[in-house]
C-alpha cells in the first residue's frame, strides 16, 4: 500500500484554497525557543506566534525536545508544518508553520547555539508542572536526580532549568542582552517560581550569574487556558479530509477557546503577542483566581454531581437543564461575588463564555477524569470560596450543595468498592464507608481533607455540608439544586 502524500513545503500546493497556510510566508527567522513541544504548545503558543509572523518574521520557534524526537522527527520531516483542528459545533482547520528548527536530545550542541544567539528574545517552556524539579513548597529540589546531573556541568542538561541557566551563562559570559522567559504550564505564579529557581541553580556553581540573574533576567508568569485532547484516528481521518487527502503526522486539535495571559511588568517582552489575542496584565494571579473558581469550580460541581446523575462528559452534564442551571447560578451567586476586580477581565462574559465551553460537542471531556484527585483541587477550586463567602458572613448554598456532592461521591465509591483516583484515596476511601454523610464530613474536615484547614472551626459550615452530602447521597436532587440548599 502507498503511503499518503505527507503535508509538507513542497506539497502547500495542493491544499484547498480554504484552508488558511502559511503558503507565501519566507524569511522566517528563529526569535523563540520552546522546551516541550508537545501538544498543547502547537494547539496553543504556536498558534498565536504563527498569526504574528506574517507581520513580524523574527519570531519562529526552534522546538527542543529534551527527552524523545519523536515531535521534532515529526514536524522536520514536514518542514515544520502541521494542521490545527479546531473542535467547535462548526469544526474548522488551519495549517501551523511557526517552527523552523527541530532539536532533540543528540542536539546539545546546537540548542546551546540558539540559547546564545543574540536574536533569540523568548524562552518559553510546556514542561509539565513536574518538568521544574520544584519541591513541594515551591523551590527548586537540589536533590532532584535531574538538577543533581545538571549541577555536576554534563554537556546535556537533564532539566529545563539546567539548559534555562547554561543559556543565560553564555550570554552573560558574551556581554549579551539575557533573553526573556515565559514558563506556560499551569503552576500557580510560575514565573515567580521558575525565576527563583533559576536563581538558586545558579547560587549553587556560579554566584556571580545567580546574582546577574537577579539583577538582568526578565521571567514573567503566564496563565494559559485551551482544552487539547489527544490525537487519535478521528482527528487524522478528519485532517485528510480537509486538507485534500495530504496525510499530516503532526496535527493537534483544540476547542475554539484559548487564553494566554501574561505578566506585564513594564519591560519590553519582544513579540507583540497582544496583537494577536494574548493578554498582557499586571494581575495574572487575578486571572489564575478566576479560572480555578468558576472555570475549575465549576468543572469539579460537574464532575461529581454529574456522576450521581448518571452522566459521562461535560457536554452531556450540562445538557441535564437542572444541572446546568445549577452550575449557572453558583458561579453568579456564590463565585463571582466573592472574586476581587480583575482589571480588563469582565467576570460575567467570562463566567458565560466558560458555560459556552462547556456545552460544546466538538470536544468528548470525561466527568470521571475531572473528577480525579479532589482532595488535592478542591480547596482551591470550591474551598477557597466557601472560605470568602463566610469570611463576608454568607452561606454559599451552591457551594455548600458542591461539596456535599464530593462526598456522596465518595461514599458512593466506597460503598461499591470502585477505585477512588485521588493521592489520599485509601484514607478517603476509610472515611467514606461510614454510614453517616454528617460524620463523613466532620472527619475530613476535620483532618482538612479535600477542605481547607479553616473549615473544622466553622461548625455552621461542616452541618450545611453533610446536610448537602446527604441528600446527594439519598437522591434527593429537587433539594440539594434548589437555590438556598439550606
């Protein structure tokens, strides 16, 4: 059997004239480099960069891989383009060509060149949160297997921070302006984060560059937002379809939506992203506060409520008009009250264009994945809240009702012996085959479990929510959805 004709320079000829493709684009040169290509990164960051080139050509991306070629194999072998899907009720396709060189691991050389070379302006990073080497207060592990290999000075960095730093190295050794650093995986006040780490990998060999760093290096925090679900057959069948029978083995797919905030300090940051869709604001914790609230709060109250229902994925969830209402009013009554102003983000069309999201069939978003690890999410999704609310002498009866839904949940688990995904499962498991929701939720809230420590001190709250848990538990829907839940 042939194989197909792969989407490549030489074959942009071929596209439907509909499809929009980088086809009259040339000197194109490299003003970013990228660790992590997966993804998330070219359904996302490469997106905004493509739609700026043609205005402003300096900023291609080289793409590094640190731990396989596949990615890198993939986009060289198509000169650095793919397909870009976009999974909406009127689906669409584009064709992505922001990248111009492909780096793996056996690239040592040649990524070192680009970190020093005095036209690259932007670090920018989709690592995972693991991929930093933090400890769990936040700083830089220096007993990380990574960062111990890094710190002995091996020609091939293991870590991000390890290449991050032997780039500013080599600039500061050249008298060379340090390039900017925008980390994008979604870990609270990253680029403070990844700039102290910096910072103390370098306190650890060189205290001159560590306190260069601090003086010189410009690391911004970011917020990024854009459901991406994985490849699959169907996304491959589609884009042969679309782009005229042409095969594409690096095409990603994404929901309409995509978010990019980044930190505004007053500096240049090189690239003029806002003039392509990203926000730049001083208050990134503000937009961090308003997706994890209503964005992620919401996601949870689907997830755990819409299981006891009887329901797999959000967009099924929220086809459920109880539900779906129920879900509206809290974020209107209960969230969005109690978030402070965030200068440029209208907290109401933000709140509609998250239930807009939710609703959308082009993307399959599983209730059981979301509603993994809640001991771990919920005190900052629901919890910090519940928290606001009665600080200001308000029962939040929606959240409350949220909450109550985690633990019926749970006991629901429990008592059919199916598998709690979540780091603490084996003691929540333990707690949850007691028969009395009430009790349940004393003891959690009591070794602040899934709640925040505050919450055993306020018995006012632990009632409404075992209240809540008991009528999730019993059924007892027209209840627990009315609007008070007292």
């Amino acid at each position: 059997m042939n194989r197909a004709v792969v989407l490549s320079n030489d074959t942009l000829a071929r596209l439907p004239a509909a499809i929009p493709a980088p086809r009259d684009r040339g000197g194109v040169g490299v003003g970013i480099v990228h660790f992590g290509p997966g993804a998330f990164h070219r359904a996302h960051q490469a997106a905004y960069v493509d739609a700026l080139l043609d205005r402003d050509p300096r900023w291609g991306i080289a793409a590094v891989s640190m731990r396989s070629r596949g990615t890198v194999d993939a986009l060289a072998q198509q000169d650095g383009l793919y397909t870009l899907a976009i999974r909406d009720a009127a689906p669409s396709f584009r064709v992505i060509g922001a990248h111009r060189r492909f780096l793996g691991p056996s690239d040592a050389a040649e990524t070192r060149a680009l970190l020093a070379d005095p036209a690259v302006g932007l670090v920018t990073t989709t690592v995972t949160e693991k991929g930093y080497c933090l400890a769990a207060d936040g700083t830089l592990d220096l007993a990380h297997p990574d960062i111990v290999h890094d710190l002995a000075g091996p020609a091939v960095p293991a870590s991000v921070v390890g290449w991050i730093v032997a780039g500013l190295a080599a600039r500061r050794a050249a008298g060379t302006a340090p390039f900017v650093i925008l980390p994008c995986d979604n870990l609270a006040s990253n680029g403070a984060k990844i700039r102290a780490a910096l910072i103390a990998f370098a306190r650890a060999t060189d205290r001159g560059l560590a306190d260069w760093i601090e003086r010189q290096v410009d690391v911004r925090s970011t917020m990024v937002d854009s459901i991406t679900p994985a490849g699959d057959e169907a996304l491959a069948h589609d884009v042969a379809a679309a782009l005229g029978g042409l095969a594409d083995d690096a095409a990603v797919q994404r929901e309409a939506f995509t978010q990019w905030v980044i930190e505004d300090n007053g500096r240049p940051l090189g690239p003029d992203l806002a003039s392509v869709g990203a926000t730049l604001t001083p208050d990134v914790a503000g937009y961090e506060r308003a997706k994890l609230r209503i964005l992620n709060g919401a996601h949870s109250t689907l997830a755990y409520a819409g299981l006891l229902r009887g329901h797999a994925g959000v967009a099924e969830a929220m086809r459920d008009e109880a539900l779906a209402g129920f879900v509206d009013a809290m974020i209107r009554r209960d969230i969005v009250p109690a978030l402070p102003p965030v200068p440029g983000l209208d907290l109401d069309a933000y709140r509609a264009a998250v239930l807009d999201r939710f609703c959308n069939p082009g993307i399959v978003h599983r209730l059981e994945q979301i509603a993994q690890d809640g001991s771990q999410k919920l005190p900052y999704r629901l919890g910090d809240t519940l928290a606001a609310n009665r600080a200001a002498g308000r029962m939040p009866g929606h959240v409350v009702a949220a909450l109550g839904c985690w633990v019926a949940f749970l006991m629901t688990r429990a008592a059919a012996g199916t598998a709690i995904v979540d780091p603490a499962a084996s003691r929540l498991a333990e707690v949850a085959r007691g028969a009395d929701p009430a009790a349940v939720v004393r003891t959690l809230a009591d070794e602040a479990i899934g709640f925040l420590p505050g919450l055993a001190a306020d018995p006012a709250a632990v009632e409404a929510i075992g209240t809540a848990a008991a009528r999730a538990a019993a059924g007892q829907w027209n209840a627990l959805l009315a609007s008070d839940c007292s």
